[in-house]
C-alpha cells in the first residue's frame, strides 16, 4: 500500500487566509480572567512615586552588588533603602473616616463676580482624627490645604475664591485626601467629593425698548399669504364650507344676497437672527471676542424675555436660545477659530432661517469692509441687516456697501449703537 505523500509545511511568506487560524477564544478567556487584577495593579503601581522608582533601583542593584560582588557596604546600603521603603508605607495607612463635602453658594456665575466656594470636613468618630493634607482642583489650579487635628465630632471649614476673570466652564473638585511620606517615595489620594462644574457666563445688558425700536414691529410684518383668521384685513369673498362663520360680514351678505366672509392677510412676528463670528482673524484680541460675545448674548437674551422669535448662530453651529438659562450656558463654551468668514456665515444664517426679519452681524473691527459688503448681498433685501463691530476704536457709525457698520469698544455702548443703527 502506497504511503501518503507528505504535506509541506505552510510558508512564513503565505498568504494570510491559508494560513492556520489563532485561536483568538483562549486570548479573550485570559484578557477577562485578569481584567480584575488589573485595576488593583494600576492603583498599587500608581503609588510609587519617581522617587520611589529610583529607590528601589537602587536597593536591587546595591542587593546584588552585595551578593555577587561581596561588598559589605552595598549591603549596608541596601538595608537603609529596605528601611527607608517599608516605613514609607506606614504613612499610607488611613487616618480616619474624615466626612469632606464642598459647594458653591452659586453654580452659575457671571465675569467679575464673586464667587466663594466653602469646603467642610467633619470628624463624625468619638475619638481626635489626626492632621491630614488635602486638595482641591479649580479649573488649571489646585488648592492645597491642611485639616488641622479634629476633637470628637469636630468641624473644620475653609474658604477659596474662586477665578471669574474669564468667561467659561471651571471643574472645582473632587476633594481629595492626600497621604505621603516625608521622603517622597509613596504617593496616595483618596477622592472625598465628587466634581463640579461651574458656569461663568457673559456680561450681558439689559436693552429694554432699544431692541423694539430697533425692530420696528409691533403688530407684525405682513405678508403676501391669504389666511381665514388673522389680525391684517385685506378683502371680502364667497362662502365656502368650513369657513368660520365668525368671519361672515353679516352686512355685505344682506345687500348681495349671499354668505360673504373677511379674508386676511397672513402676519407673522418679528424673527431675529444674530450672527456671531468666531473667526479668530477677525479680532485683535481675546477681549475683543469676549466684548462681541457679551454684544451677541444680549441682543438675544432680550428677545427672549420679550418672547420674539430669536435664533443665535456661530460658525461652530447654532447656540440653544429656547431659555435664558440654556443661552448662557452655551456661550460659556464659544471659542475663537479658524473658521469661515463673516459672509459666509450670513449666507448660511439667512439659507438655514429664511423666516428671519432682522439679522443683527456681531464681529470684530479687523474684518475689512468688503467682507462686510459681500455679507449683505447674501442677504435677502426683505431682511433688515446691519453690523456691530467690536475693539479699540470708539462708537461710530460708517457703511459697507449698503449695510450700516457700528464700532464700539464695550458692552455699555450697546444701546447707543442700537440707535445710531438704523
């Protein structure tokens, strides 16, 4: 009987699918079966500072000069760093169940204000809790503080200041107690709090009757579209089944001898659109941006109390306007960028919300006047526009092209500027 003739051996340059599948099963079973030691072994690794690194370098290599080379000294040597590394631990052992809680009088603030926040720990054991080191991130800094020695059902309570220079979100926490020993070796933290964040908004200025002269519409701006019930009267028809009969003109149907009704002509309320641009190109500087920010939140801020139609647009996407609340939580996070310029942006603005009245540009005094130019012919001549510009030159008043251009170089100008608009 012929004997079978021998298989050759897969090539290492063979292609992939000819090649005898891993068994991918045994990998998955041993990745589960030490995903739980992982944690533990990051947390203990995660103690050992630099130092402690270099420490226990060093011990190893003094150990094995001592017992390959006989050194009397590398032994010596070693057992100090054995000493040294053991009573390090000693300084991780918990103090005491320290209760840590900290808050914000308020969580949303606005630039300049101030802002305090108030940390306290109590001792809730019958016996002294020793001193403890802790910290407490606030945005980029951290704050560092030691609990003195707290009695039996002792309180301690410290207070910070916290940053509102500038506009934005701050994450203030978590708490944490903070162990080490005095030579630097271990390094262990303990989350006390958990994190918050803190909203500084915007300056903003409230307008009052500025705005409404400025949108010169009360009653509504009437359209072309005929409707069966609105406010604008525009002409006399036949009856038709299902028309209102609140509408019939009771004395024009006694003369003709046939039901007539009113028909209207569709009004609708003033929509204002603002469009604010984040192109870093146009400002001078991150004040200037922040002047136009506050400009933009507060044109919206006061159609929003007056119960207009509002929509606030950037170059980043639209900023929620639906509550004051929601506006001024969103313009926290606006930054400067490479982005469009202005005429786009109002090209943009007018497609995505054709139903705008007044489109109010908010941007900076370094975009030239053709771009200014170029924006207004993106917009409809039905719509009212007209720009404000932010930086270091005072109020005046100038055009670009056809659109009226107002300068100003701070929030309290606003008003003025509204006037001298239009």
């Amino acid at each position: 009987m012929p004997s079978p003739a021998p298989t050759a051996a897969p090539s290492p340059t063979a292609p992939l699918a000819q090649r005898a599948p891993v068994d991918e099963s045994a990998w998955a079973r041993l990745r589960r079966a030490l995903a739980p030691l992982a944690a533990p072994v990051r947390r203990v690794l995660g103690v050992v500072s630099p130092v402690g690194w270099a420490a226990l370098a060093l011990l190893i290599a003094c150990a094995l000069a001592g017992a390959y080379l006989g050194w009397q000294e590398s032994w010596s040597a070693a057992i100090v760093l054995a000493l040294v590394v053991l009573t390090a631990g000693l300084w991780l052992i918990p103090r005491g169940s320290h209760v840590v809680s900290h808050g914000l009088l308020e969580p949303r603030v606005t630039v300049g204000d101030h802002a305090l926040i108030r940390v306290t720990v109590d001792n809730s054991r019958a016996r002294p809790l020793l001193p403890i080191r802790m910290e407490m991130p606030v945005g980029p800094a951290k704050a560092v503080f030691v609990v003195p020695t707290l009695p039996p059902h002792g309180h301690h309570d410290r207070g910070f200041v916290l940053p509102t220079q500038r506009r934005g979100v701050i994450t203030v926490g978590p708490v944490s107690s903070v162990s080490r020993d005095p030579v630097g070796l271990l390094h262990s933290e303990r989350a006390r709090t958990e994190a918050q964040d803190v909203h500084i908004h915007p300056r903003t200025l409230r307008l009052g009757t500025v705005l409404h002269g400025t949108l010169r519409d009360i009653e509504g701006a009437v359209t072309q579209d005929l409707s069966s019930s609105d406010v604008s009267f525009h002409a006399l028809r036949d009856y038709i089944p299902g028309d209102d009969r609140r509408n019939v003109h009771w004395r024009t149907t006694a003369r003709t001898g046939r039901l007539m009704v009113r028909q209207f002509e569709e009004t609708r309320r003033s929509s204002l659109l603002v469009l604010l641009s984040t192109r870093a190109q146009d400002y001078a500087g991150e004040e200037d941006f922040e002047t136009a920010v506050s400009i933009a939140c507060s044109l919206a801020l006061d159609a929003v109390h007056d119960g207009r139609e509002v929509r606030l647009l950037t170059q980043m996407g639209e900023v929620p306007t639906a509550t004051p609340m929601r506006l001024l939580d969103a313009s926290c996070l606006l930054g400067l960028g490479e982005d469009e310029d202005s005429a786009l942006l109002a090209r943009h603005g007018c497609a995505s919300h054709p139903e705008a009245s007044v489109v109010i540009l908010v941007t900076g005094q370094d975009v030239d006047r053709a771009t200014l130019a170029r924006a207004r012919t993106h917009t409809p001549l039905s719509m009212v526009m007209f720009a404000l510009r932010s930086g270091s030159r005072g109020l005046s008043r100038l055009h670009a092209g056809s659109l009226p251009v107002v300068d100003l170089d701070r929030l309290e100008q606003l008003p003025t500027a509204l006037r001298r608009a239009l």
